[in-house]
C-alpha cells in the first residue's frame, strides 16, 4: 500500500555544517539519526518548489552513490521523499551505484532538474567511517554556494518532511514502476558515461593499443570506479582481464581510505615498481572523480598530468580536435599549465578551489581542460572532475606519441621547465589553533614583501582574491600565496574536506630547467622557511605532516 505520511519534526535546527558546493560530508553514524538526511533532502525540495519556482512533477531527477555503508538505505528514504513530494520521473543507478561524473553525465545528456549523490568523496567509508550527500544542478555540476546557502536556510526552519510508506524499491534490476504519481526507473549507471567516452575517444585505437601487447593496471580502489573501468577497458576496449584490480565496491572500500595519491595506493606503487611492470598504472577514488597516474617507477604529479593532456589533447584526443577554448587550473596547483596555454596561445584562469569555478567558466565557453592539485582532472564534457577521462586521456595520448609515460612528461620539462610541487596536509589538528595560525600569517603579510625566504626575495604575498569573469562574484581568503622572484612558490591553506578537526595544507613549488635532481632536495629550502613562518610544533603541535603528495 503507498500513502504519503508528513513527519513532524522537533523544533530544532538542523545539526550540521553548512553545507559547500562539496555538499553535507558527516559521519555515517550521524546520517544515520532519525530525520538528519530527511531534513536535508525535504529542505532541497523544498528550494527548488518554493524559491526558484520549479514544477516538479515536469522534472526529471538522478539518485546515485558511490556505494558506501548506508548508501542503499539512504536511496530508498530518498526515493520515497522524492515520490512524495511529486517529482515526475525518479533515475536511480542499478545497486544504488553512479559515480560522481557519471551523475554529471547522466543529468545533462537526460535534462534532468538535477541529481542527488550520496558519497563523501575519496573519505574512508563504513558504518564508523564518513557518509556525504550533495546535490549537483541542472548543468551537471556541484550545485552553487547561492543555492547550498539557501538549501542550508530551510534546514534551519523545516518542520516536517513528506514521504511515501511504500515496499523498498529493486535496486538491483532495471525496470521501471509507478509510485504514487512518479514513474521510478532503475537505469544501467555505466550506459550515459560510456556514451559520452565513446563521443571523445577513438575506442578502434585505444582497442589497437590493447591488440598489440601494451598493458597497464587500473586500481578502482574498491569505489564506485571499478564496474565503469572493467566495462570500459576490458569490456569495450580488449584490456585482458584482470587489468582493473579491486574493482567491486565495497561498503567499507575493504577497510582502506579510496584517495589515489601515493600514501594510499602502496598495492598499485608496488606493481608499478620495475622494468617488467605495465606500460601505465592508474587508480580512481571512492566515487571515481580523482585519479593517479604512474608510468614504470614514474610518479605524474596532477599538475604535469593536466598540462599533458591539455598539450597534447587536440592532436590525440577526437573530442578536441577543434582546440581548447583555455584551460584552467586552482591556485594552488603548479603552473606548468601556465606555461603549456602559453605554448598554445590560449588563456590560464587561476582560480579557487572548487569544481563550481571551472564550472562557470566551462558553461561561458572559456574552458576545456582543467585541473587541481588533489587529483582532480576534467574537461567540458561533464561539469565534475573525472577520473576515468583522465585515464583514458593517457592512454590516447601514449597511442598517438608512442612513448612510455615517463619521456612523455620529460618532454613537457624540456619544453617549458620543471615545476617540482609537493602538497603537506597536516590533518586533524585543532580548529582553533590551526584557524589562529593562519590569521597570524595572514596579518602579517605586507611586511614579508621584500623579505628574504629560501635564497629569494618575496614578490608578493596575498591571500587570494577571485573575480568570476561569468558572474561577477567575489570570493575572498582562498589561501595564503608566498611568491619569491625566482618563480618559487609557497601555499597556506585551510581545508576542510574531512570531518574531524582541520586540515593545514601546505603547497611548495620550485621551477627548474635543470631537473634531474630529487624533489626533496629542491624543495627543502621552501620547507624548512615555511615551518619556520608558521611555528607549526608551538602552535599546532606538529612538526611532520600527515601526508606528503
């Protein structure tokens, strides 16, 4: 029997930060609490009718997770929430399953109103781990900080909810049902993102590639990933099986953290690590929207990997042919794709962290190809970040250029320098502590002008301002920039994609034209200045950081 029932909420406000445009990220247990995630998909409904007016019984709207602990629970809640409050047509992933840019894909190529994705990103899953759920709009993309402020306001005030008392739904059979007044439909996750791959690439040559010997390993890291990667590489394209390694995802992501960096993808390093190991070894993360790229015993930093694929993208890649429109990159991200859009002849937007910047400049026509330093890589064909496109990117590449991964960035330094980067996160220190430190740093900046730091004078020191050239919003205090007259960079930023405590990011960049020697070695100096200027042992307690990347 259906019949919708109205939950009545304690006057209470919702107990949660505000949500960014990386959505509502909490610990599983939390979302768990009667009425939390109710609160917070009743207020996006609530949003869409009651401030920007949307009919939603004309509407279409996508639900799909990475497939974490209490993602198949939270789709059903959703799907009745959704029934309830009349959405004409509900998509929901077969198992409960869309990755990151396959909800992206899914809502621009099916008109969709939007889609609400379950997942906390590249965080530790399970029931003692992180659960996430956010909502991308109509383009595709991370909804914007307008609309999360607003969905925010509703939380504060909400007092009931509206919900079908209706059997669960199939998750796992495609097929569709009424439901109440809305048609639900359980849809193949992998069918809109492969289309989409097959209107970039040339699958003949990347099917050639495989033909003629060349291997590689894909680690999905047990996230959403791994289905799209076998389907794609060894369904579509002939990689021999087993090329995708931990390829079925797992509730708890097999008690590892699914970020693909090289503190947490030893199995791949490992395999990578050899003159007998693959062509290419690539890894995607819990919700497939980050990436790893490795060449034999070769690390590709994410900024040298962006400035690969946007030099060589028009040449290897069909879905680029025409050219970039520009690039783009955050600004703590190395420069070296500076140095390639000037190759190019085109324009480099530097801009904060968030997908919802280069999303805006994607939707004006400024941009193709962009990146950031956490692993993030995309293109205007979808308004997230996009893991497996990068993979596939690289491999197009190295069918084109013929040479292993490691000559092919090594031709990118001969051409335009060296950018050695590393990223510092100290990770769960005090919020207090860590938001005094930084204040402290950020009042002193104009007297660093003119200093002296690592062997080079300070050109500038600021803390990153950002005008939208679309839409002419300001966005202030995006991370501390020391800049030193030698091109040599240093980056303070406070992050907060995790869910205890504050993360302390530090950046370090060094470019040279004489690159043979170790990164440790170069980047020492700006390292041991910028413990020093933050006195990170007596105010946080640290002196090491967490994770080096």
């Amino acid at each position: 029997m259906v019949r919708e029932i109205v939950h009545r909420i304690a006057t209470t406000p919702f107990e949660g930060q505000r949500p960014g445009t990386s959505g509502l990220r909490k610990k599983t247990r939390v979302f768990m609490q009667p009425h939390y995630l109710e609160n917070f998909v009743q207020s996006i409904f609530n949003c869409l009718r009651e401030d920007d007016g949307a009919d939603l019984r004309k509407e279409i709207l996508i639900i799909g997770g990475d497939g974490r602990y209490f993602n198949r629970q939270a789709i059903q809640t959703i799907v009745r929430m959704c029934a309830a409050n009349g959405v004409g047509k509900i998509l929901v992933g077969r198992g409960g399953i869309l990755s990151t840019p396959a909800m992206s894909a899914a809502i621009r190529r099916r008109g969709a109103i939007g889609g609400i994705l379950l997942s906390a990103s590249h965080n530790p899953g399970g029931i003692d781990g992180d659960f996430g759920v956010k909502f991308n709009a109509r383009n595709g993309g991370p909804a914007p900080q307008k609309l999360t402020d607003r969905i925010y306001g509703h939380t504060q005030v909400l007092k009931d909810y509206l919900m079908l008392g209706s059997p669960d739904l199939e998750l796992d059979r495609i097929g569709s049902i009424r439901l109440a007044g809305s048609e639900v439909e359980v849809i193949d996750p992998l069918a809109d993102y492969t289309a989409v791959m097959e209107s970039l690439f040339d699958f003949d040559i990347l099917r050639a590639l495989f033909r003629s010997g060349f291997h590689m390993v894909f680690d999905g890291m047990h996230g959403v990933t791994g289905p799209y990667a076998r389907h794609i590489l060894e369904g579509c394209l002939g990689a021999p099986e087993g090329t995708v390694i931990r390829g079925v995802p797992l509730e708890d992501f097999g008690g590892h953290h699914p970020d693909p960096n090289l503190a947490h993808a030893a199995e791949l390093i490992e395999r990578m690590d050899g003159p007998d190991a693959p062509e290419l070894g690539a890894a995607c993360d819990g919700d497939g929207d980050r990436n790893l790229i490795l060449g034999r015993g070769f690390f590709v930093t994410p900024g040298d990997s962006v400035a690969v694929i946007a030099r060589h993208a028009p040449e290897c890649i069909p879905g680029y042919r025409g050219g970039l429109s520009g690039v783009a990159r955050s600004m703590p991200t190395s420069t070296a794709l500076d140095r390639v859009a000037r190759r190019m002849g085109i324009p480099c937007h530097e801009t904060p962290t968030g997908w919802k910047f280069f999303g805006n400049l994607m939707d004006a026509g400024k941009c193709t190809i962009c990146g950031e330093e956490s692993f993030g890589t995309g293109s205007d064909h979808v308004r997230e970040k996009d893991g497996l496109w990068a993979v596939l990117s690289w491999l197009s590449i190295l069918a084109v250029i013929k040479k292993p991964v490691s000559d092919v960035v090594k031709d990118l330094w001969l051409e335009d320098g060296r950018s050695y980067f590393q990223r510092h996160d100290y990770e769960g220190l005090d919020v207090t502590a860590a938001g005094n430190m930084i204040e402290s740093i950020r009042e002193g900046l104009p007297s660093l002008e003119g200093t002296e730091i690592a062997g080079s004078t300070v050109t500038m020191a600021d803390d990153f301002s950002y005008v939208d050239p679309v839409d002419g919003s300001v966005s202030r205090r995006q991370g501390i920039r020391i800049i030193l007259s030698d091109g040599s960079r240093i980056v303070f930023r406070l992050s907060g994609t995790g869910t205890e405590g504050a993360t302390l990011r530090l950046y370090f960049e060094r470019l040279r034209f004489d690159w043979d020697a170790g990164s440790d070695s170069v980047l020492q100096p700006l390292i041991d200045a910028a413990q020093n200027l933050l006195q990170l042992r007596s105010r946080v307690g640290r002196d090491r950081p967490t994770v080096i990347t």
